[in-house]
C-alpha cells in the first residue's frame, strides 16, 4: 500500500509511521511522499534522513485558494496513492479531493471525538479546552475524513489520564506519546491488511 502523509509542523506522527514501517508493525506499506504546506516544517528533514520524498506546496504561493488546491490535488494524484494520511495537516482539505480519495484519508486528532473536536480545535487549543474543562480522561482518535471537521467515521481511539498539575504542553506531549503514536500507525496496518470497511457511516474492523 503507497502512502502519502501530509503534515505542517514537526512530523512526531510521521515519524512514528516510518519507525514501525521499519520495525515490520506497519505491514505491507510505504510512504511513497511527504507533503508539506511550510517550507520550514522539520518533517521534510525527518522524510529526507528516511530516503522519503518530500515536497512543499504553500497556500502563500498561489493567487488564489482554487489554485493551491488544484496544485495540490494534481501533485497527490501523481503519486497513485492508495491512502493520504493527515498527520498535523493545518490546511482546510479540498472538497474534491475528499469527494475524490472517499474513505482512503485519514487524520489524527488529540481527544476523544466527539469531545473538544471542531472548528477552532486544535494543537494546544484542544488541551487547553481539556483542562479548562477540568475533565479526567483524554485521548485521541483516529478517523476517515469527509466534508466537516473531525466528522468522519472513527477508526480507532485511545484514552490518556489527565493528571492535576498538567500543563497544555505536559498533556498535548502525553496524548501524542500514549495515544496517537500508537494508534495512527495501528489504523495504517489495520488498513493495508484490508481489516477496516465503512458501513453506514460506521468503521467496521475484522482482523
């Protein structure tokens, strides 16, 4: 199965892809291109150190958001990927390419939808949220992507304890540790070993 992963800033979850492709935990995968919106992101460093392709397309190029999208749907689709992975991707998805890529994107998201989820949610927003909202239990969630916000079938989901004296940066580095280091990459392999199907709205999975 050919990957894309797509991502803005540090690539944490990108790198917890390659480790377990590399480890045998991912099976029968490959990143085929790492895609970034920030010239800057170290996730393009962390796909060249892996041999990985990376390329940047930025809004800030363009005249106009109709012609980044087209720019970067054609670019995606040179690459004949069988699943684009969302992995800290801070830019709206085309409308096309999820009518186009239908249940082949996926996205990582740091709580437990359908909580602190949504527009406006996300990075330290969401744990900022978490805790203000005093709650005792986090997590995060994988899911399929479609034309709303952290609205698209849940594949996966993991909980996290929230502890008395966090920080939003102490939970959001717990979250990523306990949470969606293991299960995006989990979501993968479900994947690419054709466990998952979408019924109704709902993620089945036969392993």
């Amino acid at each position: 199965m050919k990957i894309a992963v797509c991502v803005s800033g540090g690539g944490t979850n990108l790198q917890a892809i390659i480790d377990k492709i590399n480890s045998g935990e991912i099976h029968n995968t490959e990143i085929a291109v790492v895609i970034s919106n920030n010239k800057n992101a170290f996730a393009l460093e962390r796909a060249a150190k892996a041999g990985i392709e990376g390329v940047c397309i930025s809004p800030k190029d363009f005249a106009d958001r109709e012609s980044f999208n087209k720019a970067f749907l054609e670019k995606l689709d040179s690459y004949n990927v069988d699943l684009v992975v969302l992995a800290g991707f801070l830019v709206v998805i085309p409308p096309e390419m999820i009518r186009n890529y239908r249940n082949r994107i996926i996205n990582i998201h740091p709580s437990l939808i359908p909580s602190f989820c949504g527009t406006g949610y996300y990075g330290l927003k969401v744990h900022e949220g978490v805790l203000s909202r005093g709650v005792k239990v986090t997590g995060a969630t994988c899911h399929f992507v479609d034309e709303g916000t952290d609205t698209g079938p849940i594949i996966l989901q993991k909980a996290v304890e929230v502890k008395e004296d966090d920080t939003p940066e102490v939970l959001q580095r717990r979250v990523m540790e306990q949470a969606e280091w293991e299960i995006m990459p989990r979501a993968i392999d479900l994947i690419a070993r054709g466990c998952v199907t979408v019924e109704s709205g709902k993620v089945r999975i036969e392993e």
